[in-house]
C-alpha cells in the first residue's frame, strides 16, 4: 500500500475523525415550509423587480416624472447643474436647462407624440416646470399651475 492510502485509511478510523453517518431529514410542519417559500419568492420578486428597473433605467429607456431617464443621467453629470438641483439653486439649474439643451433633447423625445409644434412645446415646458419651476419667456402660470402662452418676455421663476 502506499502512503497515501494508509494515511487516508488510518484518518477514517480514527476518532478524531469519526465517519460520516448520513442523518435522518428533518421534519418541518407544513405551515412553516410554506412561509419559507412565500418569503424567498417574495424576495425574489423583489430584486428582480428592482433589477429591471435599474436596467431599464441606465439604459434610457425609464421614465421619471415625464422626464427619460437619459436626461436625467446626462443632467446628474454635471456637477454644477446637480449641485444646484439638490442645493434648490433655482438659477443655475434654469442655466443648465438652457446650456445642455435639456428642452430641445425632451422635444426630441416627445416629438412623435404631438402633430402640433406648440402643444409640444407647451408640454415640455409644463414638464420643466413641473419639476424644476422653469418657465420660459413665452409662458406665464395660471392660478391652477398650468402654463399659458403670453407674449414674449423675460423667463420667470416661482419662488
């Protein structure tokens, strides 16, 4: 015999080494196998409801507030403009809006939902105010929040 074997054979003996006895299963009530399984496909459910939509999210195609998500990612890369989204700095996020061509990307998504070019811009721009309180020159807020087409002027702001 070689060493290996004997070694081997001389471990199994052993008792500090006892052999595996194979064990009898365990009994659980029907009740609690039940739960168990409710919990994990509930968890389940769960992380991969999140998973799509951490995909569906990154990869655009996830609306938020009426705003695509690719805007939104592209908007949260500017450092300024996500500092002063997050800091409530109205200003500088109305200048990034204008600077990034945030209203004509959002125009460009909605585009093949309108025929008519002015409810677009009403609906894009209502967007925006919705969400960041820019207002166009063009537009002025009724008494219900809802943005009206004026004469042009200076853009306003809701404080």
């Amino acid at each position: 015999m070689t060493l290996l074997v004997r070694v081997i054979m001389r471990r199994s003996s052993s008792p500090r080494y006892p052999a595996l006895k194979p064990q009898p299963p365990v009994q659980r009530s029907p009740e609690r196998v039940y739960f168990q399984r409710t919990v994990i496909g509930l968890y389940l459910s769960v992380v991969v409801a999140l998973g799509i939509i951490v995909i569906l999210f990154f990869s655009g195609r996830l609306i938020v507030a009426g705003v695509p998500s690719s805007i939104i990612l592209h908007f949260l890369q500017d450092g300024s403009a996500r500092r002063a989204y997050f800091g409530s700095n109205n200003e500088v996020v109305h200048e990034r809006i204008i600077q990034m061509g945030v209203v004509r990307r959002l125009k460009d998504f909605y585009r093949p939902q309108f025929t008519d070019e002015a409810r677009l811009d009403l609906h894009v721009h209502q967007i925006l105010y919705d969400r960041t309180d820019y207002i166009d020159e063009r537009y002025e807020v009724n008494e219900r929040g809802r943005l009206m087409l004026t004469k042009p002027g200076r853009s306003l702001m809701r404080r």
